[in-house]
C-alpha cells in the first residue's frame, strides 16, 4: 500500500465504500478503532451493524460517537489506525439533535487534521440525484456536500466507490 495517513472514502447507498474503508485500514498494523456513529432505533440497522461487526476480524475496537465525533477520534488514537463510519450518519444525528452544524464539522475537520494515526472516514455522497422536496432533506444534502469538501480538503486520499469499484480522486504525498 502506498503511504498515505489520513483517507476520505465516499459512495452511495450499498456502493461498497465501507468494505474498501475496512480493506484500508486491515493493511495497517495494529488495533483497529472502529468510531461508529450510527445509531441502532430499529431492526433493520440493528441488523445492519451486526452484519458490519460480523465481518470485522478480533483486531478491531468498536467506540460508539453519534454526537462528539472529534472526541472519539482524540481516544481512538491511543491505539492505532481509525476508520469512521460514517459521516453521514453523524450529520443525521447532528441535525435531529439541533446542533450546531458549523462548529461541530469544524471540530470534525480540526481532529481529522491534528490525528497522529493512520485514519479513514466513510461518508455517503449524497447529491448526485435530484434536489429533495423538503426543507429538512435538502439541508442535509447540503450540509452532506459541505462537509465532504471540508473533509476531503485535509486528507491526502479520497476514493469514490461506485459497483464496490474505487475510484481515486486525490492522491497526495
């Protein structure tokens, strides 16, 4: 694997960009911090994070950061390489919870800059499709855009997933 310290994995719904993320940080050595953001409110991502446990080898950490992000990431570095998954799903929690977006992505994006391990964050790329009929959903896609650039901006790695495929769209160092 080339050098690289700090990667951006984006896709749509079911693209594969969490098994990339994951086949990222599975090359490092060490354990693996996995900083999960979703949040379990029914059945069906229940079962979604136990399938994601499932395929994750003994190496792997779980820490669970549906609000304070940047401070998962100040505690998972204490051990070893970071994946987040996913920023998306942050920034749902986030808007539902009335907090403030700016001051929580620029935190984000002081965390990911200042991180001393290797780290890949997972994000949906969510406006490639048609503009949402409502307030709420539209936010978000904006929000979403917002924060994949700011994020995208300090790392030195982004891959797009499409059909489980990668695509590089920057490559730094």
């Amino acid at each position: 694997m080339d050098a690289w310290q700090k990667m951006l994995v984006l896709g749509g719904a079911r693209s594969g960009k969490s098994r990339h993320a994951e086949a990222q940080c599975e090359g490092l050595p060490g354990t693996i911090t996995y900083i999960a953001t979703a949040q379990a409110f029914d059945a069906e991502m229940r079962d979604r994070i136990a399938a994601h446990r499932v395929r994750r080898s003994k190496r792997w950490q779980t820490i669970e950061a549906p609000i304070d992000l940047p401070a998962a990431i100040a505690q998972a570095q204490q051990s070893g390489p970071i994946l987040v998954d996913c920023l998306t799903l942050w920034l749902s929690n986030l808007l539902l919870a009335g907090e403030d977006i700016d001051r929580w992505s620029k935190d984000l994006v002081t965390a990911v800059g200042g991180c001393t391990v290797p780290m890949v964050l997972v994000s949906n790329e969510v406006g490639l499709s048609i503009v949402p009929e409502n307030t709420l959903a539209r936010r978000f896609r904006d929000e979403a855009g917002l924060l994949n650039q700011h994020v995208a901006a300090v790392c030195d790695r982004v891959h797009f997933v499409a059909a489980g495929l990668p695509v590089t769209l920057k490559q730094t160092g």
